[in-house]
C-alpha cells in the first residue's frame, strides 16, 4: 500500500477519462439528467448507484469520501456543511427517545449544547464522566445506552482517552464508540482501528488545512455510513461539491502538513515549558505530560494543537495573545498558518465559568494551534512576547 504523502495525492483521484484533467473535476451541478425513466427509477431506489441530486451525493464528494476512507481505514466517509453537522447527524442517527449516552466531561463547546441541552428535548439523556476515567465510564453505562461519545486529544486541554478501552466499555452493553479525532488527524491517529465504531472530523481542520473551508466528516464501516447518509439526505447538511474540491485539495498536502506541524508543536512545547512566565503547558507529546505512554501507544505523532496556563491574570494572558506578531488571533486550528486564542473569551464560553473550571480551563489558559511556519520564528514570537526566559 503506497505511504501516506503518496496517498495524500493519488488516492480515490484518478485523472478524468474524458478531458484528461489529473485533478478531480467540481461537479457542480444540483441534479443530474437520465435518458430512460427506468434509469431513474433504479437510482432514485439505489438499484443502479447512479447520482439523482447533490443533496444525496455528488461525484466530487464521493472522491473525497473514498480518500478519508482510505486514511481511516474504514469501508467508507461521509462528508458535510461543517463539523458540528458531521457531530450532530452522526449522534442522532444512533439514538432515539428514551436511549441513553455517555460523554466525557471535555467536550467542544457546540457539542456539549447537543448532549446537554438538545438531546434532552427529544428524550435522551446523557451522562457526562471524568474524561480521563475508564471507571467512571463503565460505571455510567446503562442497559439502554447506545452510545459512548469522547474526544481525544480534548479541546482545549489535550487531555487524552484510552480509544481501546472505551471501545471495550462501550460494546460490553451494546453502544457505538463515537470518537473526534480532529486534534489528531488521521495522519497521528487512527481510531476505528483501535475499536472505534466512527471516527468524526472538522474538515475545517487538519484536512482542509488552509482555514477557507467549513466542513465535516465521519468514517467508518459501510451499514453505519449509509445509515448516517440517509439522515444527511433527510437533515440537509451535505457538503457543497465546490468545498469538497477545495477539500480534496488540501488533503493533497495533510501529510507533509501535519508532519512539520508535529515537530513545531515540540519545539514550541519544549520552549514554553522552560519558560519563567507560563506555569504549565499541555502537550501530550512532552514527557511531563500525565498521558504521555498512552500516547504514544495509541498516536503516531503527537500533533499539532497545545495549550498552556500562564501566571498572572486574564489580562495578562490578553496582553499575550495581542502581542504576538507571527501568530494571529483567531478561534480556528489546523491551518498552516498559526493560531492563538482564549478558550474562556472565544471557543468555551457556551460553558459557564464553573463548567470550564471542572473541566481545567482557567482564565488564563492560552490555546495554540502550531502551523507550518519555521518554528525558529514562532519561538522567537513568543520569546518576544512573554519576555525573557
């Protein structure tokens, strides 16, 4: 099987058999025409697996579905408007009134609105656990819950879930192990070969990699997928065939990306853990980091997201991020440009402040997204930045 900067730009892209294009054509188009009534019939039915409406699938997205299925090592992908609806319509279509699911306590903001607030209104409950805990998980389970959802690593505080024993917790009762795995990419992670049912993205992200996409991705064997198509069919929230191109771009180049991205992260950790201004930095792939075995037994690099706590107040982690002059301030990741925000002023204030602190994200914790800039000049940002060492 070809490598991963090999795959990165050849698989499920082969060059188009009319024009001769080496790049995947933008279907462009809301619907498609048939010459026979019973040749739209069978595919309106699925007899045929011809294309009937870019709400239902479009041939551009189908390439970028079959790439992610490849990275993932899964059966196939499904593709949508934006990582929450990715989240959303993959949830949904494992529960319904009256079933239970467990979360952990660290979840990305919009996702703690849809186990906490939303999936109570149609009546299912969800139970939040320590997200570092297996104990805790098991003990949540239920004899009605059908579904286990974690992050990991977790935004913003890179803490870490152990994929194949939640994976083993969640099918002793029956439940799907749903796992974001968009801090890690499938570049650094593979989830669903570690016991994971689905494995969820923002496309937005890592795979994209160059910040002008919203976009969102699950992955995982072909009766799961097609169930979660049909309600994306029924949802809506299908991925434009324009976004899936820019998509299918950017994961010509995730590879390489996420490669240098690892090693700035490192070299950024290691600098801002030495540094007289910052109390603690988490970033699994430091030593000092509570989870470094285990990830290192269940990652293959250790990415390219971090956070730190700096002394001092929230005016002073302010200061900071407005000081920097190479990285900007924005609440994205995954770029190749380098990203820093305030998780308690920007990405987590759909949490109250009790529910961030539970969750360890102070007022003065700084989330960085590492881009592919030379890291000598991203240290020296935040040399110049923090001040002497």
């Amino acid at each position: 099987m070809p490598r991963e900067s090999t795959r990165s730009v050849h698989e499920a892209e082969p060059f188009d058999a009319e024009s001769g294009s080496i790049i995947t054509p933008i279907y462009q188009t809301a619907t498609f025409a048939f010459t026979k009534a019973e040749d739209a019939r069978k595919a309106v039915t699925g007899e045929s697996g011809k294309f009937v409406y870019t709400r239902w699938d479009n041939p551009t997205t189908v390439r970028l579905e079959r790439k992610l299925a490849s990275f993932e090592g899964t059966e196939d992908a499904a593709f949508f408007s934006s990582g929450m609806a990715a989240i959303s319509t993959s949830v949904l279509s494992f529960l319904k009134a009256g079933d239970h699911a467990v979360a952990i306590s660290d979840l990305y903001g919009g996702t703690f609105q849809l186990m906490s607030s939303i999936l109570p209104r149609f009546g299912v409950k969800t139970t939040l656990v320590e997200t570092t805990s297996p104990v805790a998980m098991k003990r949540a389970l239920r004899p009605n819950t059908k579904l286990v959802y974690v992050e990991s690593p977790t935004n913003p505080t890179l803490k870490l879930v152990d994929i194949a024993k939640a994976a083993k917790i969640a099918h002793s009762v029956g439940a799907a192990l749903l796992v974001d795995s968009t801090f890690a990419s499938p570049i650094n992670q593979k989830p669903v070969k570690l016991g994971a049912d689905v494995v969820l993205h923002s496309a937005t992200k890592y795979l994209n990699g160059h910040a002008d996409v919203i976009a969102g991705a699950v992955a995982g064997d072909r009766e799961t997928i097609d169930r979660i198509k049909h309600l994306r069919r029924d949802l809506g929230g299908t991925l434009d065939p324009h976004a899936a191109w820019l998509v299918l771009r950017g994961m010509k180049t995730m590879a390489l990306r996420v490669r240098a991205q690892n090693e700035n992260a490192m070299a950024l950790a290691e600098f801002l853990s030495g540094h007289r201004k910052v109390r603690v930095v988490h970033y699994p792939g430091l030593r000092e980091h509570p989870q470094h075995g285990l990830a290192s037994r269940q990652m293959k690099g250790f990415g390219g997201m971090m956070s730190f706590e700096l002394k001092g107040t929230i005016e002073d982690a302010r200061r900071l991020t407005e000081k920097l002059k190479v990285v900007m301030l924005a609440a994205s990741l995954g770029g190749v440009e380098s990203l820093v925000s305030q998780p308690s002023t920007m990405t987590h204030t759909q949490l109250t402040k009790e529910e961030r602190a539970r969750t360890g994200i102070s007022e003065t914790l700084v989330r960085f997204s590492v881009g592919i800039e030379d890291k000598e000049d991203l240290v020296e940002d935040f040399r110049q930045a923090l001040g002497p060492r």
